[in-house]
C-alpha cells in the first residue's frame, strides 16, 4: 500500500454522523441543563451526580482525543515503552480521591485552586490559577490538534481549515453547555468512545487474520508470533529503569494537579458517591485503555505484517486510516463521531476549567464585590478566549498531539499538585512555601523543557523531553522541597508570623478531614516532611545524572 | 486518636499499592524476563492486566475503607460531642 491522501470517500455520510452526534449532545444538554444561574450551577452542576453517571463522565474527560488519535500514534513510534507509560494514567481518579477529592469534596471546594486560596491566600492561588490555565491550554491545544487531524481526514480539507471549522463548532457548543448539561453529555459520550472504539478495532483485527476479534481488548495473542518474527523488538523495553520511574513524578504526581480531573470529583452528590464513581472510572477506563493497546498493537502489526505504509506525518491518524483501510465508510464515519465525542468532553473539562480559574479564581480574588452576574458572563468569555487562544497554538502544533497533553501533566505536577497534597496533609505548609514551590518549580521546568531553551534538556531524547518526563523528575521534587522546607523555615521567624494565618490553616485542616475538634497531633509530622524532603532530594538528584539515551 | 491514625495509614498504603499496580512496567524494568502468559509476554500482558482489574480491585477496597473511616471520625466526633455535654451538664 502507498502513501497517500487519507481521507473519507463519501464526506457527507461522516458530515450526517457528526451532526447527529451533535444534536443528540444539545438535546441532553438542554433536557439536563434548562439554564446555568450561577458560577457553582456552571462549573460543578449543582454537585448532585450519581456515581454510575459521574464515573462515565470522569472517564470521558480522562479518554481525550488521545486516546483515539494519540496514543496508537505514539505505539507506532515507541512500542512497548509508550504502553507502559499509558497503563500509569489510570491512577488518576483513584489517587485524587483518595488522597485529597474527599476532602475538597467536604470544603465544598469547586476547584483546587478554590483550596489553595483558603489554605495559601490570595498571592499563591493566583499563581497557581494563571500556571493552570496555561495546563488547561495545552492540554486543549492537544485536543485541538486532534479535531483538525479528524475534520482534514473527514472532509479532505486543510488541516488549517479543520481546525479553525472544527474548533470554532466545539467551542462554541462549549460555551453555551456549561456543567451540569456537560456531566450527562460526557457520560453519553464515553459511551460512544467504548462503542466507536472497541466493535470497529474487532471488525479491524478480524480483517487482519485475528481469531480474538469478538473481545479485542485482550484477545490478540494469537498474533503475537508473527508480529515477533516481523519486528522481534516490539516487546522491548528499550529504556532504563530510570525511564520507567520518571513516569511516577510526571504523570502520575502529574494527574493529581489536572484542574479538570478534580472538578469531576465535585460533582458526586456525596463522598460515598465519589467514591463509587471511582470504582466505575476505573473499570471503564481500564476497558477503554486496553483496547488503545490492542489498536496500536494491530497498527504496528499491520504495518509490520501486511504492507500498510504511514508516513511519521499521519501517525496521528493511525486509528482512523486502519478504519479506512479494513472497514467500510460508514464504520469510519461512527468511528470520527467517536473521536469528535472523545475531544468534545475532555475539551469542555479543560475550557470550564479555565472559566473557573479566571472567573473564580483571579477576577472574584481580586474583586470580591462582583456581582453573580458579571461573573457568570466572565466565566463563558474565558471558555471562549480559552478555546480560541488553544486553536490559535494549534496552528503549528508539534509532531505528537500527546507530546503537549504529557507535558501539561508535569506542568500540574510542578506548580500544583504538591500545594494541594501537602496542603490537606501538613499543618505547616505555608504561603512562602507554596509560592516558592510554584514559582521557582513551575520556572524550573519550563527552562528545562525543550520548548523554551531547546539547548537545556535533561536527556537529549526529544520525546521523553517534550513530554516532560525529565523536566518533571527534577522540578516536582524540586517543588516539594521548596514547598516544606521553605514554610518550616518561615513558621519560625518572627517577623513574619503577623503575615501568617496558622490558626484558620489549621481549623480548615481538621475541618476538610471531618473533625470537629482540633488537636495539635493531627496532620503535624515533621518526621513525614523530613522524609519526604530527603526523599525528592534523591529523586531531584538522579534526574540530574546522565539518562544515557 | 485510632480514627485519625487509621486515615493516615490507609492513604499512605493504598497510595503505595496503587502507584505499585499502575506501574508494573517499572518493575519489569528492573526484573526483566522472558516468560509467556496467555501467549503474550509476560512483561506486556502483567502490567496491562494489573493496570485494569487490580487497580479496579483497589478501588472497591479503598471506597470501602474510605467509607469506614470516614464512619468512625464520625461516631468520634459524636463521642466529643457527648462528652462536651456531660461536662457542661
């Protein structure tokens, strides 16, 4: 097969699925959200989901456009290592909920920097809000990416056309959805994701000669033989334990700051709900990944195997030209329904998120007498602006879409994530130390990232880079040290106790925790602090030795 | 006090195991092998299987007890209450 114009042949047939994928998200839209009257009603939908719908819906927000489009790209290009590095990113639901979405939950918290405010102040919530909008950003800009790749194979159109058709329609549903009409259309839309994902890969590993066809998730060892005698390095692992390690600090540190993903934790109608729409994100999830492990598998194998040719340029359109190539039209006209649904309900969590950040989070800090109504309307224009400035990125988007969603993750993993972790779990924290620990972390790993200085790198492998694996290995525990070491210093100084509010920091402690007392034992260990210091140390250490890639 | 030192354990713990199950690639990494598993190799299917059902596994687990603690801060906030009244009575 050759290289060629991957595109639909009948265009109006994915035209007529998409339009009917997007009145049936207005229809629920208008039949769940009647109208958003307040900031809380936009963001977090009145916090009365059910845990079946809410877990549906956290996993909708979680399987981005990625998912369809980015990550077989990126199998086609790293094999195992990529798979392995993916598996990590179910931890994300779990880990916020246990370690700090209960408690945000019992503040009444809408946002994580909603809880940096109360717990750091005013100064460090509007760093911490202005580095999550950048998150927010290039975690859209990557979804993005992926509705121009989607809109150009669609229509055979420039990509430069699709993105600015393609984002302008989702950005525009966006805005006028909200919440409470996004929930419901997130849990209808990761139904979609499993269903244009998993039966068109079966058709796809039925075309290619596999006898596990009818559960493609799992059921491909069958051609694994010839894939070894094709390409016997495809199971390799073909990096350092080091490697493996970084994925910890970047990506899984890194998913406990996504704005985006803690929201969807807000919106469980109790803790016991919450709890249990984990339970469901995780088994669904865990479906959905595996089966974008088994459509890499096959892509490779199909190129390894049968003749399929894709240039490095096309490698995001994996999914779509397996589509094309072993299904019939119609099968890849649901299946780009799917990938539009799968970048619809990530980009409303990212874009709500950062209506919340700037609405919430820096204008309503800084002019606490706005009115509920100027407020509401500044949350849908910074939806708007939100999306239009990720379109505008995406107008020279790097090679990989993932590469700028991964290092989104670092970003969060930096700037915001240990404000929130050792904030709900230290007393001591403080607003020196969490402005220093944003600031100095976040700066740190935007030098080292490769897309500032391209010269200051930490590996020299350009996707380990870009993705921000060594820029986070270094800077999150960079970020933790500065964080404890720098409030312990400050709480014992004198002069700027007057500048410190302990005793509210410590009943907002207890508070979130359940407590109705307060007792000096609780969240107070200096032996937890003093290991954690010596242990990022290590960690900060070793990502400054050679990577040997 | 039991309350209290319970929630800490069990997030250390479970924020332990999960970070271990989601990550089976790392340990992989470090311990090589050969072997086969359901036709497939043991250190691509393990760290799948594992990121599926055992981090599904550990969610119910950690709900439960998450849950469960959540009831005795509860039944100790009460007990406080009680004795704040008895005191005051």
């Amino acid at each position: 097969m050759e290289n060629q114009n991957w595109q639909l042949e009948n265009p109006w047939m994915g035209l007529g699925v998409i339009l009917a994928t997007f009145l049936l998200f207005y229809i629920v839209g208008f039949v769940s959200n009647r109208k958003s009257t307040s900031a809380r009603e936009l963001y977090v939908g009145g916090s009365n989901t059910g845990s079946f719908v809410n877990g549906l819906a956290m996993s909708a927000t979680y399987m981005s456009l990625a998912t369809f489009l980015g990550i077989t790209a990126l199998i086609l290009r790293l094999q195992v290592p990529f798979i392995m590095l993916w598996i990590s990113l179910i931890l994300a639901i779990p880990l916020i909920t246990i370690i700090y979405g209960t408690s945000l939950r019992r503040m009444g918290a809408f946002s994580p920097t909603h809880f940096i405010r109360d717990r750091y102040g005013k100064t460090a919530s509007i760093i911490a809000a202005l580095f999550m909008i950048l998150v927010s950003i290039m975690y859209a800009l990557g979804q993005m990416i992926g509705i121009a790749v989607t809109f150009e194979t669609l229509l055979g159109i420039p990509y430069l056309t699709g993105l600015i058709v393609g984002g302008l329609i989702i950005v525009g549903y966006i805005t006028v959805g909200g919440m409470a009409g996004a929930t419901n259309n997130a849990a209808i839309q990761m139904v979609i994701i499993a269903l244009m994902f998993i039966v068109p890969l079966g058709a796809i590993m039925k075309a290619v000669g596999g006898t596990g066809w009818y559960f493609p998730p799992l059921l491909y060892a069958d051609m694994v033989p010839a894939m070894l005698e094709s390409l016997p390095t495809f199971f390799d692992y073909q990096f350092s334990p080091k490697w493996y390690f970084s994925i910890i600090p970047s990506l899984t540190i890194g998913a406990l700051g996504l704005p985006h993903l803690a929201m969807r934790v807000y919106t469980a109608s109790n803790l016991k709900s919450a709890r249990a729409a984990m339970v469901w994100f995780a088994f669904i999830l865990g479906l959905v990944f595996s089966a974008t492990y088994a459509m890499g598998f096959v892509g490779v194998y199909a190129t390894a195997t049968q003749g399929l040719v894709i240039s490095p340029e096309d490698a995001d359109k994996l999914t779509i030209i397996l589509n094309l190539v072993y299904n019939p039209d119609w099968v890849t006209a649901l299946v780009i329904a799917g990938a539009i649904s799968a970048g619809v309900s990530t980009l409303s969590g990212n874009l709500l998120a950062i209506g919340a950040l700037l609405s919430q989070d820096i204008v309503a800090t800084l002019k606490p007498n706005i009115s509920q109504r100027l407020n509401l309307r500044l949350g849908f224009v910074a939806i708007f602006l939100g999306g239009v400035v990720s379109i505008l990125l995406a107008i020279q988007p790097p090679a990989f879409l993932v590469v700028s969603i991964l290092w989104a993750f670092g970003l969060a993993g930096v700037t915001n994530a240990p404000l929130i972790i050792v904030g709900v779990w230290w007393k001591e924290a403080n607003k020196f130390g969490a402005i220093a620990a944003s600031v100095l972390g976040g700066i740190l790993y935007i030098v080292v990232s490769p897309f500032v200085f391209p010269s200051i790198v930490l590996t020299g492998h350009a996707v380990t880079d870009g993705m921000g694996l060594s820029g986070a290995m270094l800077a999150v525990p960079v970020s933790f040290i500065l964080l404890i070491v720098v409030s312990f210093i400050t709480n014992r100084m004198p002069s700027l106790a007057s500048k410190l509010t302990k005793q509210s920091d410590i009943e907002l402690i207890e508070r979130i925790h359940g407590w109705k007392d307060i007792k000096a034992y609780r969240y107070n260990s200096k032996l937890g602090a003093g290991i954690t210091v010596v242990l990022s140390a290590v960690i900060a250490v070793w990502a400054l030795m050679p990577w040997g890639m | 006090m039991e309350a209290y030192k319970k929630e800490v354990r069990f997030t250390i713990l479970m924020t332990v195991a999960f970070i271990l199950v989601g990550n089976v690639g790392l340990i992989f990494s470090i311990f090589p092998t050969d072997a086969v598993f359901l036709g497939y190799p043991l250190k691509y299917i393990l760290p799948i299987l594992m990121g599926w059902f055992g981090v599904f596994l550990l969610t119910i687990i950690a709900g439960a007890i998450g849950n469960r603690i959540d009831d005795e801060i509860e039944a100790e906030n009460v007990l406080l209450e009680n004795s704040r009244d008895t005191e005051e009575v």
